[in-house]
C-alpha cells in the first residue's frame, strides 16, 4: 500500500513540476509576444507619424511653389490693384487650365482682397465677393508678417492653404492662395492599404461653414474625409480618444488605431489623424525581416534624409519658407517677369552673411528635370 502511494505521491510531483515549468514557459512566451508587439507598434506609430509628415510637407510645398508662381503674374496682380475681378478670374482660370494640360495637376487657387473678400477663385467664381470675416482668423498673421506660409488652417473648409501676400507700391492689395484637400496624402496610404482618417476639432463646427454636412464623431471631432463607409463610422464613433492620444496607439473595434494630432500653422492642436489597421497588417509587420525603418512606409533613404533634416534646415540655413522656396522659380518665371524676380532675389539674399550663403549651397538640393537627348 504504501508503495502505491509513493508512485502516486511521485507522479504527483512531477506532473506539479511539469504544469509549474508549463506555465512558467507560457508566461514567458506571452510576455515576450506582448514584447514584441509592443515593439511593432511603437514602430509602425514612429514610421506612419514619419510618413505623413513626409506626405504633408509634399502638400504644403507644392501649394506654396504654385502660389508664389501665380503671385508673380503681374496680370493677375493688376486685375487685383485695378479691382477687375472679371479680368482677376479670366487670368486665373486660364492658369490653371494650363497647369492641369500640362501636368495633369489639378490646382485650387484663388484671390483674396486685403480687406478678406473673395476677389476670384478658380474652381467654383459664385463666392465672388462673399467677405470671409471670422470663417480666416490666419489671415490675421499677415498684419504684422510679410513673409508667404503654407499650413493646414480652418476656412470653411479644414485643408492646407499656401498663402502669399500682393504688394503694390509698398502697399498690400491682397492674397494670392492655393488650396489642397489631403487628396494626395489620403491616396498614399490607400496604395499602402491604410485607413487614414482626417478629424477636425468639433469646435469649429460654426467656422467650417462647408463641412457642417459631415459626420460629427463621439461628439469630439467632425470627419473631413469625402469618402466613408457605416463600417467607418462606427469604427470611430467607437473609441476614446482620451486613450487614443494618451498612448499613442490602442486596439478598439477589432482594429489597432493610431493617433497623430493636427497642428495648423501657430502650432496649435484643430484636430487629428487617424490610421487604421487590422491584426493581420500588424502580424505582418511584426514577423518582418525586413530592418530598414522604411519597411512599411516604403521611402527613400534621401526622403527620410529630408524629413529628419527639415526643421534644421528651415530654421539653420534660410530665414524663411519665403527665401526657401524663392530657389525654386528660378527656371519657372516667365521672361516678362524675369528682371523682377532677379531684383527680389538680390534683395533677399544681401540678407545672408557669407557663411550662410555657402551653407545652402552645401545642404540645400534645387533640382532641375532635364529632358532632351544625351549629346
């Protein structure tokens, strides 16, 4: 009998021993996959963070370029001095039509008067004449700064919006602007099979005149994006923003959410970003041998050179976006409007000391496109 009970007692023994080693291993094998899918996604925040800056940085220079472009147009400048909006809008269209011919672009841009009143635009001319008043409080900026910027700011319309002021003998006669919509950030991710959702702060419900049609999601934010499903909304509806912005990235609704706040051009929260994911992309990533930080957002080695450099550059080598994107009309302005752009040019750079002067020639790329044949 005793016997019996010995093997018994032994067998119970080790079968202990073998379940406390069982769960032992189980729970390093969980903390370790909890490790690493913490990893992933702190890595997957970094690059699409990384990658959406990249994207709206591409947004705002090229609406800046196409701005300053226009505002050297001195027809359109004397329509706005001369207050023609008839002749303003003809210009202005014309413009853009050869803009989109050649380039397959297409480009919102309008005229605004000093005294913030739609002088002309050129995708829809009924708003004519409508004052903008409250609906462009980063108007305001331009009573004490002379310099263009490009931000994302709130009109009747959340989106990025170049803005460069028109002088006339010294005295400002208005805005020439370009406008985008996020349309080419939004169509990047989708290539990548990305959600990307554009939110704007619900307390701009009453300035935002355009976009009181759209969606309002958990009473804290209105969606901008022109395309959604019901799958979408309940997606958003259904999650706590004060998680998502405390921690970055969170799992809700059977999807892994990231957060990216929305700043506008006074470095102010109007809103956020936020991307979509689904367990399977996550498992994806996360078994990737891929090393290069660009795994997943798929950029050159010189764009996230850029990106990781911009700052330095905007605030190191130039003392304005002005200056900065001035580099690029070199080889765009038109022959009429050549010795004017030379003066401009002259006056800006005598601003630079020497060693500032051989700073940009070093670190700043200005690139040209070529085409013809190799002689």
């Amino acid at each position: 009998m005793d016997r019996w009970y010995r093997i018994f007692a032994d067998k119970r023994t080790i079968a202990g021993v073998f379940l406390f080693i069982t769960l032992v291993l189980g729970g390093v094998l969980w903390y370790l996959e909890q490790k690493v899918t913490s990893q992933t996604l702190e890595r997957l925040s970094d690059q699409l963070s990384l990658g959406l800056n990249n994207q709206l940085e591409k947004e705002r220079s090229t609406a800046l370029r196409y701005a300053l472009i226009l505002s050297q147009n001195t027809a359109l400048s004397d329509a706005l001095e001369q207050e023609d909006e008839d002749k303003g809008f003809k210009i202005l269209s014309e413009v853009m039509e050869s803009i989109k011919l050649h380039t397959d672009s297409l480009i919102r841009s309008q005229i605004i008067t000093s005294d913030y009143i739609i002088f002309a635009r050129s995708w829809d001319n009924s708003y004519a004449g409508m004052p903008l008043d409250y609906h462009r409080p980063d108007l305001l900026y331009f009573q004490t700064h002379k310099n263009p910027r490009s931000a994302i700011e709130v009109g009747r319309k959340l989106g990025v919006k170049a803005t460069v002021p028109v002088y006339h003998e010294n005295n400002m006669i208005g805005f020439i602007e370009v406008v985008s919509f996020f349309e080419s950030t939004q169509e990047y991710f989708d290539r990548l099979g990305i959600n990307m959702y554009v939110l704007m702060d619900a307390r701009f419900y009453e300035t935002a005149v355009f976009m009181q049609e759209n969606p309002t999601i958990a009473k804290e934010y209105i969606l901008a994006n022109p395309k959604y499903t019901q799958s979408d909304l309940k997606l958003l509806n259904g999650v706590n923003y004060k998680a998502l912005k405390a921690a970055r990235v969170i799992f809700s609704g059977g999807r892994y959410l990231f957060y990216e706040p929305m700043l506008n051009g006074e470095g102010e929260t109007i809103g956020a970003f936020v991307f979509s994911l689904s367990p399977k992309q996550i498992n994806t990533y996360a078994h990737s041998d891929e090393e290069d930080i660009s795994f997943l957002i798929h950029l050159s080695r010189n764009e996230l050179y850029d990106v990781m450099v911009k700052k330095t550059l905007d605030k190191g080598q130039f003392q304005s976006v002005y200056d900065k994107e001035l580099l690029y009309l070199k080889d765009t302005v038109p022959s009429e409007d050549r010795e004017l752009y030379m003066q401009e040019a002259r006056e800006r750079l005598n601003a630079y000391s020497k060693e500032e002067l051989i700073g940009i020639l070093l670190d700043y790329k200005v690139t040209k496109e070529i085409k013809g044949e190799i002689r």
